[in-house]
C-alpha cells in the first residue's frame, strides 16, 4: 500500500494494526495535509459484519471529532476506508 493513492489520499507509511483494519499515515492531495487513513483488512472486506463494524466505527469517531477532522468511510476500488485529520 506505501506510496499508492486512493482517492486523494496518498499513502506514506504503515502506523499499525488491528484486528480488522490497518493504519497508515497519508497525504491529503486536496488540502495539503497530514492525515491518518484506516483501511479495512482485505479479508475483511467481503465479511458483512467485520464491514458494518467497520462503518460504525468510523461514524463513531466522526460523532466524536467532529465534521472537520473525520471523513465518513467510503469504499473504491474493493477498498473500505477513512481518513481523519
């Protein structure tokens, strides 16, 4: 994943792992900035309830970081993910 782009995202380094996603330290290309991006496991991702965890989390942390710093989870390219600031 190092040095792909998804979306507008580029992906710079891994920063850990969990049981169903992987975290990465980005590049947003849109608002030059540093973001963190969790991308659901490639396993995971035709398991229907690792992925409806995995939105709930992602809507869990934007209640609780507000609109500016979370972005919802999108998916592209067979890909579950977001990125908060």
């Amino acid at each position: 994943m190092i040095g792909k782009i998804i979306s507008h995202y580029k992906i710079l380094e891994k920063l850990g792992e969990g049981g169903m996603g992987v975290v990465y330290k980005g590049h947003d290309t849109r608002f030059q900035r540093t973001v963190a991006i969790k991308v659901l496991k490639p396993e995971a991702i035709g398991d229907p309830a690792a992925k409806e965890r995995f939105i709930r989390e992602a809507k869990a942390a934007n209640a609780l970081s507000g609109w500016d710093k979370m972005r919802c989870p999108f998916q592209m390219n067979n890909q579950l993910f977001f990125s908060s600031k």
